[in-house]
RNA sequence: GGUCGAGUAGCUCAGUCGGCAGAGCACACGCCUGAAAAGCGUGGGGUCACCGGAUCGACGCCGGUCUCGACCA
C-alpha cells in the first residue's frame, strides 16, 4: 500500500496552525505531526517559540520539536534531515503526516526535492573577512562573474547571499545557480498544502495579545534563564528572546523591549505570508475569528478524499 | 490672569540667510537554496495648528486666534 498523501498546515504565526492540527489529530488517530519551525527546534525555547504543550504532546506524536539543544546551532539542511526520517518512520507505522509549517524554507526542504550545496567554512572565513574589507559590493561584482546567473538573483548589497553563493562557487568547483533553480519554481508534489490567511488587523491583534501572554506566562525568565550559558547565533536571533537579551544588556525598558517583540512578530508574520502566497501549490482558507471552525472541515474533506 | 517654550508624515523629531518639504521608525510592495523568527531592496504618504498681513516668493518674518507644556501669580 501506498502511504497517505501528506497533508500541509501553513500560515503566519500566531495564525492558530497548532490548533487547527491538534483537532485534526484529534479525529484521526493515524495522523502524526510533524513541525517545520525553525525555533521551535531548540530545547529550552518554550515559552517564547509557542511550542506545543506536553499534554498536546503527549496526546498526539510531535515530530521535530526539541532537536537539539539551545546552544547548537542549526539550519535547513539538520532540519531536513530529521523531517525525512519523521516521515518515512509515520509511513512505515501506516499513519499519515501532518506538516504544521510556519518556515517556509524548511517546508520546502522537504516537500520540493532541493539540493543543498553543502558548506565550506575556511572559504567562508575568508570571504567573511573581505566582505568587512573590501565591501559588498566587491564580492558581487566577483560573482558576477564567476556565476551570473545567481548574482542576477540576488541584490548586490545583500552580504550575506552574496557570500553564500560565492563560498558555494569557489569551493565546491559548482555555479551557485547550478544546484536547482532556486525556490521560485513551484512543480507539482505529492503533498496537500493548505494556508490559514487572516484579515491583518485581526492576526496583528492576536499577536499583541500572544506576546503578551508569553510575558505572563514566564517568557523573561525562561530568556533570563537561558542567558546564562551559551545560545547558538542561530537560537539566539529568535523573536522574543533577541530583544530581551539586548534589554538585559541595558538597552532600553521592559516595556519597550515587548512593544518591540510585538512590532516584529507583527512583520514577521507579514514576511512569512509573503513568501507563502507566492506558492500557487497551496489552497487558501480564509479565517475570520476561529480557525478551527474554519479550517477544519476543509482539512477533514481533504483528509477523507485524499486517503 | 501673566511670562516663556512648543505645534512640520501614523509616531519621534530635523529644517542653516526667506527660494522645489526631510530623516529614523511605522506602513505597503517585492527579492532571497546550509543564519530563514535571519538577510536585502523598492515607495506611498504633508492644509508645515488656524486666520490675516508685508514680500516676486513664507514652514521660516509681522499681527492675532487655538491647543499643549513649564514657570510666575
């Protein structure tokens, strides 16, 4: 028998993806989760990455929670990894994936075959160091010509793209551009992709409230916490934890530094519906106050002619 | 009641000698294959508190009005 088809929860933070999960699950018991976040990921992080609770852990199977600690770093590729291997152990149990998704990057890691270059650190250093000598704009012009196809895609003053393109095309005797055409092709793929999209002065509401909830519920002492052994530079630029660890640094108020978490998790949510609408793959429901309500009969139909 | 200060983009504020109205943030739109909760770009926004005056020409000078703040009574 062939596996279910899996199925894909995706939206910006704060949208109520978790939720809408959690009672698909919760009518299904052969559906696993599987979480493609990329803070989500830290052990440690709890409060402010908005992990699932114990009791929803512990009443349905969570994959990619926890991997590793806060300390380490991670990236796209870890993560593919480990969501590869969450899905063929839920195939080989028979049960069906679940994707609940607010990277987009990681998603696609997974669902599109994507060849990740691979890493070249001593080239890395290198160019680390001629970028803060030499500028941007330097690096880009030497892209230029050693590959323009990816320089092409990239603004020249984006340092950090441009490194990574460069580092890829020196060491690895490869163009950039010559590992896949980049994530602005969408071909078919064998999973159902849905999109929870919230009018957005309703999810900005919900996201002031969410954080503020974070704040009760022990978010700056969960951070404070933390700040006393080491965080990866990866862990350590999540929301919410960034902007206190500056604050205990002496930069600004309390009050100031929460205004300002709310403020970016309100534009990260904007960047996040940005990336995602681009994709035509994925089928939009609209939420107007309870996603559940919303969602979940798309999802469960899907589910039933899908299976 | 009096004196002084302030009023310019959604917010905080620059604006030199009277000569096309500015910045940061916010917001909108877009890009990005090993940091992606990261990184990068684009641009829409103005009755310069209001009324009048002098001037070829006023955000700016003159007179008045309103609002806010500080101080004095």
């Amino acid at each position: 028998m062939i596996a279910a088809t899996p199925l894909v929860i995706l939206g910006p933070t704060a949208s109520g993806k978790s939720d809408v999960a959690m009672a698909l699950a919760g009518r299904h018991p052969n559906a696993e989760l599987v979480v493609a976040d990329a803070m989500q990921v830290y052990r440690r992080m709890d409060i402010g990455t908005a992990k699932p609770s114990i009791a929803d852990r512990s009443a349905v199977p969570h994959h990619c929670l926890d991997l590793v600690d806060a300390a380490d770093e991670f990236t796209v590729t870890d993560y593919a990894v480990a969501a590869h291997r969450a899905m063929s152990d839920i195939a080989g149990r028979r049960h069906r994936s679940v994707f609940v998704a607010g990277t987009g990057l990681y998603l696609r890691s997974v669902t599109d075959p994507m060849e990740m270059p691979g890493r070249w650190p001593e080239v890395r250093r290198e160019l680390d160091q001629r970028i803060a000598v030499e500028g941007v704009e330097a690096l880009h012009a030497q892209l230029v010509v050693l590959d323009p196809a990816a320089a092409a895609k990239m603004e020249p003053t984006n340092g950090r793209r441009v490194v990574r393109a460069l580092e890829v095309t020196i060491a690895s005797g490869r163009k950039f551009s010559s590992f896949g055409p980049g994530i602005g092709t969408f071909p078919p793929v064998p999973f159902l992709q849905f999109g929870l999209r919230w009018p957005r002065p309703l999810l900005a509401e919900r996201i002031a409230r969410r954080v503020h909830a974070m704040i009760s519920a022990g978010l700056v002492d969960e951070v404070a916490e933390l700040a006393r052994g080491q965080v990866s530079r990866t862990a350590r630029q999540a929301l919410g934890y960034k902007e206190l660890f500056a604050q205990f640094d002496g930069v600004g108020s309390l009050e100031a530094a929460i205004e300002s978490i709310v403020t970016r998790t309100r534009q990260f949510a904007v960047r996040q519906e940005r990336w995602l609408r681009r994709d035509p793959r994925i089928r939009w429901i609209d939420i107007d106050g309870d996603p559940v309500a919303s969602a979940l009969p798309v999802l469960e139909s899907a589910w039933q002619s899908s299976n």
